[in-house]
C-alpha cells in the first residue's frame, strides 16, 4: 500500500475509534454477559422449597389465596410451574399494574416475585444490547455501531497486514497484551464477526433478510454453541474489546504528544 493510501487508512481508523470506541466498548462487554444469558437466567431464577401436601389446591383455593394475600387485586392468571413441582406462578393486576408472584400449589403461600431484581435486571441488560432502551431507533443505532466495528476490523486488518507478513506482529515485544496491535491482531476475528452479524440482526426487523442469514448471525453473534469452552473463549475476547479500545487512544494521544498536536496524519509503524 503507497503512503498516501495509508496514511488514509489510518485517518479512517483513528477517527472511527475515537467516535465508535466507548459504544464498542460498551455493546463488547453487554454482549460478552450475555453469551451465557441462558445459563444465568436458570441460576437467577427463583426456586423456593416447596412444603407438600397430600393434594394440591384447586385453582379457587389458589386464587382465594391470593386475594387474601394481596386485596384489592384481581387474579388474571395461575399456571403451573415446569420446576419445581408443586409450584405456581399467579398474575395479578391492581389499578393497571400487574404483579407476578409464585405460589406453593399445596399451601396457597406467597413465594416471592416471580421476576425477583436479578431476573429483571438481566432482561434489562439483554434488552439494552439489542435495542439502547430505545425501540426501532436503538436498531439503527446499532446497525450504525456494528458498520463501525466492521470499518475498524478491516482497517485495522489493512493497516496490520506489513507486520503480519513479515512476522513482526509475533515478536517477543508484541505478545503484550496491552499492546493494541497486537491485541488487535488476536481479537480482529470476533471484532469482524461481531460487527457483521451485528448489522445483520440490528437490521432483522426493518429489512427482513432471510431467514438462513438471521439464524446464522445469531448463532455467530451470541456463539451459541453447546460447548461451553468455546463460548467462554468468545466471552473473553468480547471483554478484550474495551481494552483494545483504550489502548487505541492511549497510542494516539501519546503520538499526539510527542508531535504536539491532534495526531490523525499518518499510520501507525508496523
């Protein structure tokens, strides 16, 4: 690549860091909690000792007990728990708001929330991911920031490439993990990864790609494979992210610095 073309490069790299970085930062780091979204929505789930009984209340006594439990309300749903048995879960509204407690089937007693803080909490977090807390327009957001990711997976691959093929990017001073181009170099895969499929499902709903498409993102996207080491490994590299970010910026103000001013003219030594 001639100078001028990298010193380009490395412009459109530079600038998307610093506008995408904290964003990227942020979606890595949501994303990588949730690739065991699964497992810690059953850990969080209550599952309170169920006292038994000969026979289980009818679904009037469940409903009675309720109400004695909570007056004023209005019971719009029981419906049996999977686990444990003898658990039932009750919907109740009182003036517009609808509550959700779990209920012994044998005793008619209140449990608890059936959405305790921790489930909550965690479906707050998956909702974030997908859409800011802001709808349709967090979509497009999203599609935006993953675009950016892309931009800087590719740029980076560019910008990297000299090091690479002469195999500097594998000196003993490189395997730093702090060191941003080498930690860009472990972590463009799911950088890469990442932003493409990401685009693919922030752009599901408004584009309806097909379908093989979307199934596929997703399973990339979450790595949503059943063996667990390989998710933990996708895990850690989602959380790598933040760092390679700070690092960017960190070797951009120090060029900044030394040359004493805003750095953006020319690409980083391979």
């Amino acid at each position: 690549m001639c100078g001028a073309a990298r010193a380009t490069l490395f412009k459109i790299h530079a600038w998307v860091g610093i506008a995408a970085g904290l964003y990227i930062g942020v979606m890595s780091v949501s994303g990588s909690a949730l690739v065991f979204y699964p497992e810690l929505y059953r850990a969080l789930s209550p599952r309170p000792a169920i006292v038994w009984r000969a026979n289980p209340l009818t679904r009037v006594q469940l409903k009675q007990a309720a109400l004695k439990v909570h007056p004023g309300s209005e019971v719009a749903w029981i419906w049996d728990r999977p686990q444990p048995a003898g658990l039932v879960e009750i919907w109740m509204t009182d003036g517009g708001r609808q509550t959700e407690r779990l209920f012994n089937a044998f005793t008619g007693d209140d449990l608890g929330s059936a959405t305790p803080f921790s489930i909550r909490a965690l479906s707050a977090l998956k909702n974030f991911h997908r859409t800011l807390l802001a709808g349709a327009a967090g979509h497009i957001v999203n599609a935006a920031g993953a675009f950016l990711m892309t931009v800087l997976a590719v740029s980076g691959l560019w910008l990297l490439w000299p090091g690479i093929s002469r195999g500097r990017i594998f000196s003993a001073s490189r395997l730093n993990p702090f060191d941003h181009r080498a930690l860009g170099f472990w972590t463009l895969p799911f950088v890469l990864l990442s932003g493409a499929t990401g685009m693919v499902l922030a752009l599901e709903a408004p584009l309806n790609p097909p379908k093989a498409l979307v199934s596929m993102s997703y399973l990339i996207h979450g790595m949503a494979l059943g063996w667990w080491p390989i998710r933990l490994f996708w895990m850690l590299l989602g959380l790598a992210v933040p760092v390679l970010a700070v690092t960017g910026l960190t070797l951009w103000l120090l060029r900044a610095r030394r040359s004493g001013r805003i750095y953006l003219a020319g690409p980083l030594s391979s």
